[in-house]
C-alpha cells in the first residue's frame, strides 16, 4: 500500500480509504502495545485513540519529515507512556496480566505450561524500566529501522543501540532467574 | 524461536480483534471531517508562505537590533 496515494484519497474526503491504514497498521500496532505491556483492553483503547488522533491531525503528517509509520507509532507511543507512567495503572498492568492468565488458561497439561511460560515471559517484561521497554518494542516492529525508533524516541541511534543493549541483558537475566 | 528474548517479545504480542477496523471506522465516522480536509490546499499554502513571512520578518528585526549594536562597540573600540 502506497501510504501517500491513500493519504491524498483520505484528504480529497474518501474516508474508507483510511480503513486500509488502519487495516494495514492494526497487527503491529497491537504487537507494540503488547510489548509495552499493555493489556489486551487497555491496548484496544490506545490503538483506537492512535487511529482516531491519525485521522483528526493528518493535516500534520508531512512525508518531507519522515515515513508515515514514524508519525504513526509517535503517536501511539506517547499514549503507551502516558498509560505506564500513572503509577496505579503500573500495578493494574500487572494484576490484570496475571488474572487473564489464570482465567485463559486451559485445562490440558501442555496448554497450561505453555501459558504459565508465556505469563513468565511477560513478567519478565514487565520487569524491565519503561524506557528499556519502549525501545525494545519499537525496535521489534519490524517495518520501523533504528533511525526511526530513535526518531520516535527523540534521542540519538547510538541510544538505542545501548538501551536495547541493556534491556536484552536485563531481560535475559531475568528470564535466567525464573528458571531457577 | 529459540532466542529466549524473541520468545518473551513473541510471547507479549497482542492481536487486534477482527472487527477493529470496524470499530475505528464507525469511531470516525462520529467525527467532524479531518481538521486537514477544511482547508484547501491554498489556504494551506498561503499558512505556509504567511509563516515564513513573519519568520523572515523576525529575522530582519533581529538583525536591525544586533548592527547597530555592532557599529557602536566597533566605534568605541575604535575611538581611541
């Protein structure tokens, strides 16, 4: 999808054309805001206001500055700090992560191990700071390239080289432990 | 996936339920048009020349404020 031709449709007042940017963008959206450590509602309220904000504030996209997925995930990626930044919902995030794994997981043997080690994965992720976090979870959007996870980040490449440096280390620790 | 990390990054993924899109689009579809849309693209253009006007017009002011003070030190070093 060529997202200046679909810009330009949404701009000459075709608005279904801005459902294939939602389309298009929707699955590695929600693969972010998992990462971050978002739970499943919370991370559906800050797509939906990622999209809605999109659509209000397109006038402000000018692909001269950067791609459409750098404006994109900048958006999303403010909402996803806000959310984590307020303290009560830190510890929401990690109670509500626990109790949709105790209610999701299955009755089968196998099924629930592996649902055990995916809550420990996500633990462990949880476990990082936030800003360590962030950078991992945009650097594993796979269309985005470390230019512009720094862009995104406001902060120099050879930053996010060292935080997603100690957020790898950090996280293998981590995951070292939980298996002891 | 054997890299424990990819399998923890893996594992924190969310997916979208299928009717997202749906959702997001009847959301919008609440909204005013895009704030981009009420303005033609020559209003946008004139904004745009309007903003460097002033931004070149500072900078004139600016300028008409730092010569003179530059001829005055240049003068008084110079006096004697």
């Amino acid at each position: 999808m060529e997202i200046p031709k679909v810009v330009e449709r949404v701009l000459a007042g075709d608005r279904q054309a801005f459902a294939e940017v939602v389309t298009s963008y929707q699955a590695p959206l929600f693969g972010y805001l998992g990462r971050m450590g978002l739970p499943q509602a919370r991370a559906e309220e800050i797509a939906q206001e990622t999209f809605l904000r999109a659509w209000t504030r397109l006038a402000d996209f000018d692909s001269r500055r950067g791609s459409f997925s750098t404006w994109l995930y900048t958006i999303a990626h403010r909402l996803a700090l806000n959310e984590i930044g307020r303290s009560a919902t830190r510890l929401e995030l990690a109670m509500t992560a626990d109790y949709e794994a105790a209610c999701d997981a299955p009755a089968p043997a196998d099924s629930l191990v592996a649902e055990q080690r995916r809550q420990q994965l996500r633990a462990a992720l949880l476990q990082l700071p936030a800003r360590d976090r962030a950078a991992v979870a945009l650097a594993y959007i796979e269309d985005l390239a470390l230019a512009e996870v720094a862009r995104i980040e406001g902060c120099t490449v050879g930053a996010i080289k060292t935080r997603l440096h100690r957020a790898r280390r950090r996280l293998a620790a981590l995951l070292e432990d939980n298996r002891e | 996936m054997n890299d424990p990390i990819d399998e923890a990054l893996e594992a924190a993924r969310l997916t979208p339920p299928a009717d997202f899109a749906a959702r997001v689009m009847a959301e919008i579809a609440s909204h005013q048009k895009p704030a981009h849309a009420r303005l033609p693209p020559r209003t946008r253009l004139a904004r745009e020349a309007a903003e460097w006007l002033a931004l070149g017009g500072a900078v004139v002011a600016g300028l008409a404020q730092l010569l003179p003070l530059l001829f005055g030190l240049w003068t008084f070093t110079n006096a004697g």
